[in-house]
C-alpha cells in the first residue's frame, strides 16, 4: 500500500471518530436538555395536596392526590372524576398539566417552593411511559401519615401553620387548634380536631370574610386569617 493510500485511510479514520464523538455529545445533551421534576417533588406535593390519598373526595370540588377540580381535569384529557381514576392515570394528567402550565394550578407549589425545569409550560405532551416516576403507578394509595403535632401558640400570637392543607374527613391536632380559635368568634367548637361539616362551614365563612378562595381547604391562607384577618359574618 502506497503512503498516499495510508494517508488518506488514516484521515477517513480520524473524520469517523470525530463524527462519532460528535454524535455522542449531541445524544447526550438532548438526554439532558428533557427534565421533569424529580419523584420527590412530586411526593411533597402530593403530601401537601391531598396527604398523598390518591381516592380522596373532600366534597368541595377537588379530587384525588393532586386535587384535580373538574375543568381543570377535562382540560388535560381526564375523563371521569380524578379520584375514581387509577394512581398511573393520575400522575399522568398531573405531568400533563405541569407540562401544560408548570407549577402555577397547585397552590402548593407556591408553598413548597418547588421550581419549575425545562419542561414547566413546554406544551409537549407527555407519554404514560414518562410519568412512570412519579411515585404512584401501580401502587394503591398510601395511608395518610400522622400529622405533626399542632405547635402551640404563643400568649396573643398565631400559631405556625403546620404545613399540611386540611380538608373534610381529616383529623388532627392542628385541627383542634384551629377549632378553638374559631370559638373566638362564637362557633363553639367542643375541639374535637376532626374536619366535618361544623368546620367546613367556619372555614368557608373565614374564607369569604378575607377574600379568599372558598375551596374549603384549610390551608396557610386560611390558617392566618383565623388569627390575624377579619371576622367571619
């Protein structure tokens, strides 16, 4: 083989690598560049939502481990009531909508601080396959984990929000807490720190007196006012 020949395969050789080893960063920067948020994150919220009960019905509109509302629901394909639909079903109409309109339909989102990736709002719609991650495919729903206890208030103060959103059927200490504040205002509560009709009426009325969002979900808003907004009609 002449010195020419050999020349110009070692060229073609070094032209085959160099577009290989382009290739590969190309393959792995778009590998990168497509992120959801992590499983974690969609735990917190989850814990904060709905205290991660995927067949939750809080009789105020809300449905499910991510509290799904109807349109809400419909406007990503849903079909049926969310809390009636399958844990996979669920995530994936959840990462449809982050998709959709990132962080912004949870207001726990806001509350959790979570920030939104390259995919917040992106519009491209997800497969069942890319919300496999989310934590609650194929699994029944988790049982609802003991609440911290309820932090007590200091003489004259508000007590700190104890980071969960409460909602009817649920029960805890923070609860009771905020049943007796309420007995400031002539509810008269017995303290019973279960959320029932008695209390979703006296959060409803807080809630409509302060110009909040009558969801009738106990939630740090609505903890606040109990103590530091306007009195309920």
């Amino acid at each position: 083989m002449t010195n020419r020949v050999r020349t110009a395969h070692r060229g073609a050789a070094r032209i085959l690598l160099l577009a290989v080893a382009v290739l590969g960063l190309q393959l792995a920067v778009t590998g990168a560049a497509s992120a959801d948020p992590a499983s974690s994150a969609w735990a917190k919220l989850r814990m904060c939502e709905s205290s991660g009960r995927y067949t939750i019905n809080t009789g105020n509109g809300y449905y499910g481990a991510y509290q799904f509302d109807l349109p809400t629901w419909r406007s990503v394909g849903g079909q049926g009531r969310p809390d009636q639909a399958s844990p996979r079903e669920q995530d994936y109409r959840a990462l449809y909508l982050y998709r959709m309109r990132g962080w912004q339909p949870w207001q726990c989102g806001g509350m959790l601080k979570l920030v939104g990736d390259a995919d917040a709002r992106s519009k491209r719609v997800p497969s069942y396959d890319e919300s496999a991650y989310m934590g609650g495919t194929g699994l029944p729903a988790p049982p609802a984990p003991k609440p911290p206890p309820a932090p007590p208030a200091p003489t004259g103060g508000m007590p700190a929000w104890p980071g969960v959103v409460y909602a009817y059927g649920d029960c805890a200490p923070a609860l009771k807490t905020f049943q007796l504040r309420m007995n400031a205002f002539g509810y008269g509560f017995s303290g019973t720190g279960c959320y029932y009709d008695k209390t979703k009426t006296a959060v409803l009325d807080l809630q409509r007196a302060n110009g909040i969002n009558d969801s009738g979900r106990l939630g740090p808003l609505t903890w606040k006012a109990a103590w530091q907004g306007k009195r309920p009609r």
